[in-house]
C-alpha cells in the first residue's frame, strides 16, 4: 500500500523524479526504486545505453514487478539502436505490468550510439519513427517497405516524451510529442527559450502549451558546501561546452573553450568511468569559479532549504516535472533519493512550513 510519504510532491502539482542508472542487476536496482516510492518520490527515470548499462527495458520490468504507485520511464531509449518497432513492443510489455505508470522518453541517441560508430537520430528521422510508434501502439498497420505489419496487443496510451535541448528538437517536440524533457538545466534563461521554442512547435500543431508537459532534467545535490562540490560538474560543463553549447554557458557568464577531443576518459565526459580523473582533466578548462556558477545557474546544488525553493520558482514558470541527477553512471543515487526524500519532497507538500 502507498505510504503517507509516498503521497509526492504531485500533490504540489509538481511532479519530482530522480534518475537511477541501470548500474547493476536488475534485482538490485529494485531497492533503490522502492526507496524512492517510499519517500514520495513521484516517478523514477532510466538511461538507456547499450554498453554502459543493463539493459533498460529489464530493468523497467523488475521495477514494475516490485512498485505500486511510481512511475517509470526511460530517459532516454533510442531509434537508432532499437527499431522502432523493438521500442513499440517493449514499451507495451512493461505499460502492461505498470498500468498508467510508464513513459516512453525518447532522444537522439549521443551516448548509444557514439560508442559503436553511429550517428545521432536526424530531426526527419526522429519524427518518421515517432509516427510509426504511435501507430503500431495504436494497433495501426505499418508499411515496412511494401510489407504491411502490425503489433498485437497495442497499448496506445503509452505517453511518449522527447529529450531536446536545440531549437530544431525542442519544435519538433512540441508539435509531435506527449511532453517534453528539456535538457537546458535549471536555468530560468535557457528554460525560458527552451519553452518558447516547445510552445512554437505546440502552436504549430493547432495545440496550446499547457497540453505538453515540460519536464526538467538537473544536477542536484544537497550540500551545505557547495564551492567544493561543484567542482565535480567540471566533466558536465567541459562535455556541454565541447558539443557546441558554449553559447548556452555564456548566457550565465561561463566562458569555456574546450577541444573537441580530450585524452584520457573513457567514454565520454559525461559518462566517465574514473571520475576524478575526468574532473582533473576538465580543470585545464574549467575553473573551480566556472564550476560554482554552473552549479549555481543551471544545477540544483545547495541547502535543502535552497532547493525547495528552486522547485517551486520552476513549478511557478509552468514547468511540470523534474528529474533529478546525481554526478556519476555507475553507482546508484542513495545519497540523493534520501536527502531529497527526506528534506526536500516533505517541504513541497500542501501545509509544509516554509
């Protein structure tokens, strides 16, 4: 049964998520997701990438099998990897065990695709396989090259969210999608383009802003020390600043030009496996201040007190959702599910003292 804490902060009307990489087995992930229901977290996300994690529709399955009231989702699968008819049918396999529960977030594919040599979804791309999931979710036959195929059993109310952060994306998002995870960070300056750029799309479509949910997705930490744990977002910012995101760091006065090829981390910036060294590398870049004023701009990095508040001025902007990151691929985020479920969820329920 769901437990008083685990009545969220959806009761606040902002939906609080946290990620949990698939970083060991399935059976062992299990307990940090029930932790999260039982502290009112209101929806647990899963990254997907083939070679860095478990496989993310296993994972789901054993989180369904052993959750009441969470949600779950992926953030992000891929068309590239999977086909878009793999992703159809496993998204109806676990929405089958997770009545209303699951969300289908989908994205271009970066850390799935880069380690094996392929490329990115292209825009085209991305809207073409979004509009054959909806059909064969919908029980709609599909034309495979002259063969005609459908899939058995449908779920068609299978919410499909997209993760965008380029104007292109953030468009085609709010014209196609069921919601959108925005990956601009915290900050109200690129949130406010970001969500200018969905409600273009949205209007495009003949729909209004308010039928896209908008979900964040930020680095989060509660601290009472924040100079010395910003320093470990240096990967972050060097890996955004390297894939053309300079632009985006400037607006908080973040200037950072950085190689498009660093030695020394595998596999990527973001996904480091000796993250400490990574942070080293990125210093050569990366200033300890640079480091502070990402955490401080566009992360949600600081007292329990401090990040509350920082939740309801998104909430108050028309954001719906959240999800939280701790820094790190590999190990899961117990310190973050129980400082935020603990001190941040109680404060953002109706009637909490502020």
């Amino acid at each position: 049964m769901t437990t008083p804490a685990a009545a969220g902060a959806a009761d606040a009307g902002l939906r609080v998520g946290v990620r949990i990489p698939p970083c060991d087995r399935a059976d062992r992930l299990v307990g940090s997701v029930r932790r999260a229901e039982e502290l009112g977290f209101d929806q647990v996300w899963f990254p997907d990438s083939q070679l860095l994690w478990r496989d993310v529709f296993t994972v789901l399955t054993a989180a369904a099998l052993n959750t009441e009231r969470i949600g779950l989702g992926t953030a992000v699968t891929n068309l590239v990897t999977r086909h878009p008819a793999v992703v159809a049918s496993a998204a109806r396999s676990v929405a089958e065990l997770a009545p209303g529960r699951f969300t289908l977030g989908l994205g271009v594919g970066n850390s799935s695709v880069a380690p094996i040599g392929l490329r990115p979804s292209t825009g085209a791309a991305l809207r073409e396989g979004l509009g054959l999931l909806r059909a064969l979710l919908s029980g709609q036959e599909w034309d495979f090259d002259g063969v005609r195929s459908r899939l058995r059993d449908p779920q068609p109310d299978v919410p499909i969210h997209v993760a965008a952060s380029g104007p292109r994306n953030l468009r085609l998002a709010g014209e196609t999608a069921d919601g959108v995870i925005l990956l601009s960070g915290a900050s109200p300056k690129t949130l406010a383009g970001a969500t200018a750029r969905v409600r273009e799309g949205a209007e495009a479509a003949g729909r209004t802003a308010d039928e896209v949910p908008l979900t964040v997705s930020a680095f989060c930490a509660v601290t009472e020390d924040i100079e010395a744990d910003a320093r470990q977002l240096k990967p972050i910012c060097a890996s955004i600043a390297q894939m053309g995101g300079a632009p985006f760091l400037a607006l908080a006065g973040i200037e950072l030009d950085v190689p498009d090829q660093v030695e020394g981390v595998y596999p990527d910036l973001v996904h480091a496996e000796d993250w400490d060294v990574a942070v080293e590398i990125c210093s050569e870049w990366v200033s300890d201040a640079a480091a502070l004023r990402f955490a401080q701009e566009f992360c949600l990095f600081g007292t329990a007190k401090e990040i509350t508040e920082r939740l309801r001025e998104l909430h108050a902007t028309g954001v719906n959702g959240v999800f939280l990151q701790h820094v790190g691929s590999y190990d899961l985020p117990t310190e973050l599910i129980e400082s935020v479920g603990s001190a941040v969820l109680p404060a953002l329920r109706p009637g909490a003292v502020r």
